[in-house]
C-alpha cells in the first residue's frame, strides 16, 4: 500500500494508529490541532498531494507550482490583537 509508506517515511504511522485506537474507543481528542499543523504532517500531505496525477494540473488561477512556498505551507500570525 503506496500510502503506508509515506507514513512511514514521515514518522506518522504511530500517530495515525494511536488516534484510529482511541477513536474506536470512542475516547475524546485534545490538541489535534498541533498534529495537523505538525510539519510531518504537512510533508505527508504534500507527498500524497504531488504524487496525485492531478497534482499537474493548473490550479483555478491558470497556474501550476512545482514546489510549495513556506508561505503557502504555513499560516503567517495574525497582527489584530485578542479582547
């Protein structure tokens, strides 16, 4: 199986076996938001992503890039402040 070697090869099987385990156990999640945005996760998707045959296709803006920028991987922060 193609995908299982990509979780492999980003350290993400553990976390995705720990998580299938507990989910079954019908356990509660905390900070699934650092897992997402983790870069392990983020280099599993974009692997997945690009070997995806549409992944050559243009986008809806006629475009097509070949390799993400930091500033499209990861969110910039917010400079309004929190009341």
């Amino acid at each position: 199986m193609q995908a299982l070697r990509y979780w492999d090869y980003c350290n993400m099987t553990d976390s995705f076996t720990d998580l299938h385990s507990r989910a079954m156990n019908k356990e509660n999640f905390t900070r699934l938001y650092d897992l997402i945005t983790s870069r392990n996760n983020i280099l599993l998707a974009y692997r997945t992503i690009k070997s995806n045959k549409g992944s050559y296709t243009p986008g809806t803006d006629g475009k097509w890039q070949a390799t993400p920028s930091r500033d499209s991987m990861y969110p910039r922060p917010n400079n309004s402040t929190m009341l």
